[in-house]
C-alpha cells in the first residue's frame, strides 16, 4: 500500500509540473505560468514584471551597487539644498530627513547611471522622482538581447513592458549630460516672491 501511496504522489506531482507551462526566464531560472498572481491579463504582466524584469535589472546593477550608494557628502548636500529651498519658498522649518536624503540621492545616483550608459534620452518625472525614461527602456531591451530575461508570450510582453515601451504621461526633452539627475538640480530655481 505504501507503495503504491508513493507511486500516485509522483504521478499527481509529475502530472502537475507537466501541465506547468514555462512562460519565461530570468538568467537561466524559468518562470512558471502557475507563478503568477491575478486573473486578468494587466495583474498578471504586473506580476510577471516583478518575476522577471525587475530581478534581471537588480542582477545587472549589482556589480555597481558601491558606486551607486550615496556619501555621506552627498547627503548633506542634499540636505542643505533642500533647507535652502524651502527657506526660498518661505516655507518654516521642518527636522530633516537623512533617510528621505539617502533615498532621493539614492534615486538620482540610479537614474544618472541608467541615463549615461545607455544613452541618455527624455525623462518621465514620476510621484517617487524623475526618472531616465529612454535610457531604461535601452537597458531593458538590451538586457532582454542578452537573454537576462526572457517572457514568452508576445501579449504578456507587450503587457509586463509597456510601461517603458509605451510614452505613456509627460515626458521631458533630454536635459543633457551636464544637467540630468545632479543633486545640484534635483530642486526647481528659488519661485520670485
């Protein structure tokens, strides 16, 4: 009985991972359709971006993860700006926020890497900053060329990237090397009062 107990165990399981279809891969780990979250098509690509896409990206920033992280200089640099912008806008006083700093110098430090190796191009402000809208959608499409990922389904693809492929919202002409995603700014000119 035992026997047979284990037998049908793997006939369901084998059975189950047969009916598993492979809809894509990041690196060389495929991606399972039963992964997935959702029911419509929207909640899935979503889903299968953060399976997908996004791990391919964070495996190809690694290597720079040392130059990418904000100084201590720059921080306060931040900070200081920051002061002195509110201060412009006549705007009281608010306790800093070394962490919001960190992050936002952080963002910049990304998106100007982004920006420089691969090519630079519009950018698309978003609520959590601006970001090198062009230069992403380089990095995606060539990651994708490289087989750092791959997502099987022409409609799911089209789905899960049209977030970059797609101009979707407002996008800004390219700034220019000199000007895109420096701390210095990263606030608007002081408003005339």
């Amino acid at each position: 009985m035992k026997h047979f107990v284990a037998c049908l165990c793997l006939f369901l399981l084998t059975s189950a991972l047969a009916q598993d279809r492979v809809i894509g891969h990041v690196g060389r780990q495929p991606v399972l359709e039963s992964q997935l979250k959702g029911s419509d098509d929207a909640t899935r690509a979503e889903h299968l971006r953060d399976l997908v896409v996004l791990p391919a990206i964070r495996a190809y920033l690694q290597p720079h993860q040392q130059r990418l992280k904000p100084t201590d200089q720059e921080i306060q640099r931040f900070m200081q700006l920051d002061r002195e912008y509110r201060r412009c806008r006549g705007e009281a006083d608010e306790p800093e926020d070394p962490f919001f700093a960190e992050w936002m110098v952080s963002n910049l430090k990304l998106q100007r890497y982004i920006y420089e190796q691969h090519g630079g191009g519009r950018l698309r402000f978003q609520q959590m900053g601006t970001e090198a809208f062009d230069a992403t959608r380089e990095m995606i499409l060539e990651l994708e060329r490289r087989e750092a990922f791959a997502i099987h389904s022409a409609e799911l693809r089209r789905l899960a990237l049209n977030y970059w492929l797609e101009p979707n919202g407002p996008l800004m002409p390219d700034p220019g090397v000199d000007k895109a995603f420096r701390i210095e700014r990263a606030f608007n000119a002081c408003p005339s009062r």
